[in-house]
C-alpha cells in the first residue's frame, strides 16, 4: 500500500492565514512527516527554521495567484524565498503572454529553472488547467518541459476548479520520465489523493492533509 504521506505537500495559502495557523501547520508537519509543506512566501524563513531537524521540503508560491507579474518581479519573488530557506518554488506562469501565443513564457521559465537549480532547488510550474483546453495543456507541457522545469502543477487553487484526472493523464502522456506532476486543487480525500496518484501524479497539494492521513490509516487497518 502506498505510503501517501510521502507524496503530500501540506499547503496553507489563505489570504488571511495567521501566526498561530503556521505555528498548527508546523506542529502537524513535525507530527506526521509530510513530504512538504506549502505556505506564503511571508512565513518562509519561520517555517524553515522551525523545521530544519526534519526531511520535510518547505515549498513556497511565486508570482502568486495569477502569474501576470513580471519576469523581473518572479525573479526577485524567487531569490528572495529561496534565501530565506525555500526548497521548492511553485510558480504561476505567464497564462497571459501563452494566451497571446508569445514565446515568453519558455523564457521566464527557463530564468526560473536556471536561478532555482544554480542553488539546488525544484521549480514547479503552476499552469492552472481550469483555464486551458486540452491542446493548451499539451503545449504547457512541453513549453515546461522544454525550459527544464522539475514539476508542472495543475491549479493554483484560486480558479473555478482543480486537479482532474484526465487532466493528469494527459499531462503525464506528454512529459518526459523527469518532469514530475503535482496535482492541486479541490483534493480533500484520500480516494481522490489515490486516484490522481494512480493516474500519474507523484505530488498532491492540498490543504486537508491531515484528513487525508487519518482516511489512509483507516483503509491500512481495514487491510
């Protein structure tokens, strides 16, 4: 049986998170050993520290929610968080500029991937399929894939909908074996944590982790 605490990133991206939520988030990675745990880049540094002791990747979110900053601005976004302790840096791109058909987004990204592997970190590419046909996911995946990013992701979490299996499936016919595959968004069970695994994602990001887990013990022990 799947160990599914090793592929959860437990994620706290509110706008109105506080001290003491980051100060649970903290407790609860200690506790249960995600994989990692995904919070603005506002609590990097303490969410770092804190958990320094432990194999437990801090993630954290650039360009954030909706990508139409500029290259310059994600630039700084990500130097700064990975300063600060991040080790893993989920961006949203550029839809804008894909949506325009530009070649830009390739060049922000391989900026990114670039500035992230010179300091042994993994950038992962949030492309948000809720905005995007079928073809689009197709050419997200390559334009990723072609500026050396370590991840793509399908959701912010902010859009009308989330991770969706044929969505993955999709994405994972296209990438290459070293571009991983975290789905996001609306993934509060472990049924639904299982499903996308099992169609190709190696990362789920949610913010019911701990849910998950309890649902995941349960189904161990019925075993």
């Amino acid at each position: 049986m799947l160990d599914i605490k090793r592929y959860i990133e437990h994620t706290l991206l509110s706008p109105t998170t506080t001290d003491r939520q980051i100060n649970q988030l903290i407790l609860q990675a200690r506790e249960y050993e995600f994989l990692g745990v995904c919070v603005p880049p506002f609590w990097v540094k303490k969410v770092k520290r804190e958990l320094e002791d432990k194999n437990i990747q801090v993630v954290t979110v650039v360009g954030f929610p909706l990508g139409y900053q500029m290259t310059e601005t994600k630039v700084f976004e990500t130097e700064k968080a990975i300063k600060d302790g991040a080790d893993e840096i989920d961006v949203v791109w550029s839809i804008s500029a894909f949506k325009s058909g530009m070649n830009w987004p390739k060049i922000e990204l391989a900026k990114l991937s670039t500035i992230c592997h010179d300091h042994g970190k993994l950038l992962k590419v949030i492309i948000e399929t809720d905005y995007l046909n079928q073809q689009e996911i197709i050419e997200a995946c390559k334009i990723g894939s072609d500026a050396g990013v370590d991840f793509m992701k399908t959701s912010s979490g902010y859009a009308g909908s989330g991770a969706k299996e044929e969505d993955i499936q999709l994405m994972r016919s296209v990438l290459p074996s070293n571009v991983g595959i975290k789905a996001s968004g609306g993934i509060k069970t472990y049924e639904q944590a299982k499903s996308m695994i099992e169609v190709g994602a190696d990362r789920i990001g949610t913010s019911s982790g701990i849910a998950i887990l309890k649902e995941w013990e349960a189904a161990k022990s019925i075993k």
